[in-house]
C-alpha cells in the first residue's frame, strides 16, 4: 500500500500486544501500540490513527472509558474504533456500539479475521468520508449562496430606501414616501425573521446533538392569551407584508392553556401561515382553526396555493426547499424544519397534506397543559 495506514493497538498482555504488532506491521500497517488505556488514549491524539484496536479489560483506564474520550476528542473522534475481547457479553456489546464502537473482534482470532475486520472497517470509513465531503461540498455552497441572497437581498432593500428618503425624498409625494418606508420596513422583517431562524436553527442543532438540551424548548406553558395573540400576529403578517389581511380566517374553538410556551407556538403559527401566505395568490382563501382533540389541540392551517412535492415528514430538512426551482423562494428553507423539530420536543405531531396546484392542509397536534405530568 503506497500510503502506510497507521493503526494504534492498545492491548494490556504484552504478549498479544507484541504478536498483533508483528502480524499488522507485515501486512504493511504502521502500527503504535500502548499497555494501558491511559496510555493508549494519548497515544491516539498525538499518533492520529486511522485505526483503533483496543482491549475492553485494561488496567487505569478500560476499553470503554478509552472510547468514550476518543469520541469527545475533535481530532480523533471519527476513527473506526475496533474492540478486542475475550468474551462477548451482550450488555457490553450494546454499551460500545451506543458509545460509538465500529466493531467487536472476540478473542482468540486468526489472522485472517483480524485482518479482515480492519480492512472492512477503513473500506467503509473511506466511503463515508467520501459521501460526506461530496454532501458536505454541495450543501456549504448551497448554504452560503442562500445566506448570501437572504441577508444581501433586504439590506439593500434597507440601504438603498433610506437613501433614496435622505438624497431625494423632497422631489417624492406623501404617497411615494409613505410607499419607500413601507418597503423599508418589509425588507428590516424579513431580514430579522431570517436572522432570528438562523439563531433559532444552530440553537436546535447543539440540542439534537446533545439531548439533554431539549428540555429547553420543552416543558414550556402557552398561558391563557395565546389565541389573541396569535390572532393579532398573523392579521399583522396578513396586512403588512402581504397586503391580504382579508385571505386569512382565523378561528379557534374552545382553545385549552397549551403545554409549549407562548414563544414557540408563535413560531410554529407564523411559520406555518407564512408559507401558506407565500405560496397562494392574493384572493386565495387561508383557513387557520383549532379544536379539542383527546387531551390535544389540533390546529388545521389550509390554502389553496401551489402545493409542493411531498411524501412524508421525514423529507422535511434544513436548507431544503420544495419546488426551488419552479417557484421564486424566499427564506433560507429552514422554517418548516424548525416547526418539525419544536413540535417534536413539546411531544406534539405534524402532518402535511399536499397537492400541486391544488393547495395544502397542515394539522400540527400539541398536548394541553392540563394532560402534562
């Protein structure tokens, strides 16, 4: 092999380890190899493996302990990591595969096996890898060319209206000055609602990443005045950026205190009747109600716009927008992955009914309060 593969051994029998060391390094590896756990896992973040094998019974620090600081380790913590064990117990097998093992290798094991696991394993990285960049490369350029049309689009909008107002504002009408500050302020919202999903989004991120984050957009309480509020909040979306506050009918019947806070069912409602608003055409009726449903409330948000292909929620992804290339989209393709995702943690269920041409029908189903524990 041209490039020698670098594979650190930490086994604790000096004599495995020196047997495993020999055998590797005439298959042509480049093997470094540690006597203890400790050892081992410093060995990995200066050595930088491509390979990991290491005992699970060790003195100072155990295989799993070993895993567990590779996997919090930025420089070392996508290596394939190959257990070796003298017994497979099922409980432990569960444990490193949790933790992040890519394999387990029972003692005794012939050469052959051995060497096997190892090429099978750096196969499958190496593909991954390759996976990864290509996806990696296609979505950093699809996100900076979004970000870049969504931040750069209303702050021109901004810039350009205020000088416009400073330079010659005493050559325009009271209608014409009136008309430039309200396409200065349109532009200002839809550069705050875009900073504030891209906030919203790396916040969520570190939660999926990190579970126990979740209990902070969970466990929240909407209050009493939600319906009012999210009344007054889409009439205003309605009339001021859309200028349709006459499309839009809200109604909700017999509306329960909500187990989510006020904060992020605002979010969910904008979101959702933005879209709805976005992609119908002004006369287009959009019906947005609510009803008691089995310890839930269920709000049912219908329009009768472009509709957009659609199988399942599962499709629903960041930086993913349906139907780009048909429709002039604005947004960075965010909003509806965020409405997935807080619906999700307040125990709530989506589901999206669409049809090309003919409109779609959102039911978004969150628990009341009173059904919490």
């Amino acid at each position: 092999m041209p490039d020698k593969i670098k594979i650190l051994l930490i086994e604790d029998e000096q004599y495995i380890r020196e047997n495993m060391q020999e055998l590797l390094e005439a298959k042509g590896y480049q093997v470094r190899a540690a006597s203890n756990g400790k050892q081992g896992f410093l060995e990995a973040v200066d050595y930088r493996p491509h390979l990991i094998l290491c005992d699970v019974m060790m003195p100072k620090m155990d295989g799993f302990k070993v895993l567990e600081q590779v996997r919090k380790t930025v420089s070392v913590q996508n290596t394939p990591f190959i257990f070796l064990t003298a017994k497979v117990d099922k409980n432990d097998v569960r444990q490193g595969m949790e933790m992040g093992a890519d394999d387990y290798i029972t003692k005794p094991f012939t050469a052959k096996e051995l060497v096997s696991a190892i090429e099978a394993r750096l196969k499958r990285h190496d593909k991954l890898n390759s996976q990864y960049h290509k996806v990696k490369t296609e979505l950093d350029t699809s996100v900076f060319s979004t970000y870049y049309h969504e931040f750069n689009t209303p702050l021109h909008g901004i810039v350009g209206g205020l000088n416009l107002l400073i330079s010659a504002s005493k050559s325009f009408s009271e209608k014409q000055v009136h008309d430039l500050q309200v396409s200065i302020l349109k532009s200002a919202i839809r550069l705050n609602h875009s900073l504030s999903n891209l906030m919203m989004y790396e916040e969520i991120k570190r939660a999926e990443v990190h579970p126990e984050l979740e209990s902070m957009f969970a466990n929240g309480h909407s209050g009493a005045i939600w319906p009012q509020k999210i009344k007054d909040e889409l009439f205003t979306i309605a009339r001021e950026i859309y200028g349709r506050v006459n499309d839009i009918e809200v109604e909700f019947t017999e509306p329960p205190e909500l187990a989510i806070s006020l904060e992020y069912l605002l979010r969910i409602m904008v979101e959702i009747t933005d879209n709805a608003l976005k992609f119908s055409k002004s006369g287009n009726k959009i019906a947005v109600s609510g009803k008691k449903m089995n310890g839930y409330y269920e709000f049912i948000i219908t329009d009768e716009g472009s509709g957009f292909p659609f199988n399942n929620v599962e499709e629903i992804a960041a930086f993913k927008q349906f139907n780009r290339k048909r429709f002039e989209q604005q947004g960075l393709g965010i909003g509806l992955h965020l409405v997935k995702q807080l619906v999700t943690f307040n125990s709530g269920e989506l589901k999206i009914e669409t049809q090309l041409e003919k409109g779609t029908k959102v039911s978004i189903k969150l628990p009341a309060a009173s059904v919490v524990v």
